[in-house]
C-alpha cells in the first residue's frame, strides 16, 4: 500500500450500516480495512464489491468484547499502513429485552461491545491515528437521548458514546479529532417490510437511508479540521440537542 493512500478502518462492515459506510469511503478515495466478528461472509462479500471499485481491501476478524482480540487487531492495522486516517466506530450490537428480562449476560454485552470495544479499540490505534493526524467518528445512536424501554442497556451503552466522544476528543486532542453521528431509523436494502414507527412521526417525514449516514460520517471525518468533540444527531428533526 502506498504511503500517500488514505486509509479507513471501519468496524462491524460485514453488514448493514457498517457495510454502507464502507462502500463510501472507498467511493470517497480510501483503501478501506474492514472488520467482522460474526458477519465474516458479509465481509468478505463487501471486500469484493470494494475491491471491483478500484480500491485496496484487507479483512480483519476479532471480538471487540475481547480486549486481547482488539490488540491483535490493532497489530493487525499495524502491518497494513504505518498510519491510519479515519477509523469509524461502528460495530455494535442492539438487544432488546423488557425490564424484568435484562440478564447480567445481555447488560454485558451491549457494554462490551458498544462502548468498551470503541475505547480499546481507539486506544490501541491512537499511535497510528497520531501519525496521520486522522479522525475517529463513533456511531452512536438517537436512544443515546431518548429512552426506550425495551433496550435499556443498549439506551445506556450508546449515552455512554455520546460522552465517550466527548472525552477521547479532548484527550487525543490537538493531533487527533473525534466525534459521532447519533442516528435514528436508518433503513438499510431489504428491510423496508419491517415493522419501524411511523416516519410521519420525524419532522422531515421520511426515515433515513444509508447514504445520509455516510454523508454524516464523511463529513465528520474530513469535511472541517475545527470539528471535535461534536456529536451529530441525524435522526430527521426528532432529536436536537
């Protein structure tokens, strides 16, 4: 990989947004470094599409509950560019659960995998981000601000990424900027028939799509240099904060 190529590092891009996310980046320029726990044949099919595009690919696989894991991979990016530009903070996990319901196991993971894995994982590529005086947007999420009952811990990982962002802004500070986009119902292809809440219910009367989250992120990691520690609702009006 040459030295002048741009580089993102996008986690859970084996599927949906993570994928999406993806695609736009490379369309945007980048060599792309994709990760994947349990969606590997997504990843590897979304590595296929990058690669028709003109763009360089390299798959990581890991646990981002594991902090061992997120070392490896960490290691991993290492070997592949000796700086990285943008890493986007995707990988997430959304269990829902009603109140009497929540096990320790459920609590767990939606820490682990929503904020401890961003942490670590962030933590562990500061050296290289440093390098490239790169970018790390989080996806954090519109039930960071609003509660909903039947996903407590989730609703409570995400709020925790919301001042994640915040903290890690200020300490990685001046070299390396950080931020998120907190988005709302984002419909992906092929989930259109799914039950979601009224989009008459958003002021801009329709739910999002993958290209305004990509938009989001694009401009979050290299549309403005002064912007850090901001996070970014994107949920049609709904939330503002």
């Amino acid at each position: 990989m040459a030295l002048d190529e741009r580089i993102a590092f996008v986690t859970g891009s084996g599927r949906r947004l993570g994928r999406q996310i993806a695609y736009a980046f490379a369309d945007a320029g980048y060599d792309i470094i994709l990760h994947a726990h349990s969606s590997v044949d997504g990843m590897k099919e979304a590595a296929a599409v990058i690669r028709a595009r003109g763009r360089q690919v390299h798959l990581l696989e890991g646990d981002l509950r594991s902090v061992d894991d997120i070392r490896r991979m960490a290691e991993g990016v290492a070997d592949i560019c000796d700086g990285l530009d943008v890493l986007i903070n995707n990988a997430g996990v959304f269990p829902r659960a009603a109140f009497e319901d929540v096990t320790e196991d459920i609590w767990d993971l939606a820490q682990d995998v929503n904020l401890k894995g961003p942490f670590f994982l962030t933590q562990s590529l500061a050296p290289l981000l440093r390098k490239r005086h790169g970018s790390v947007v989080n996806i954090a999420s519109a039930g960071g601000f609003d509660p909903w009952k039947q996903h407590i811990p989730y609703n409570v990982s995400k709020a925790g990424m919301i001042m994640l962002t915040r903290a890690m802004a200020k300490a990685l500070a001046p070299e390396v900027r950080v931020n998120a986009v907190a988005p709302g119902v984002i419909i992906v292809p092929g989930e259109e028939v799914l039950d979601h809440i009224p989009a008459e219910r958003f002021p801009m009367q329709r739910y999002g799509t993958p290209q305004d989250l990509a938009d989001a992120v694009l401009f979050l990691a290299q549309g403005n240099r002064y912007i850090t520690g901001h996070v970014l609702p994107l949920a049609g009006g709904s939330i503002t904060i």
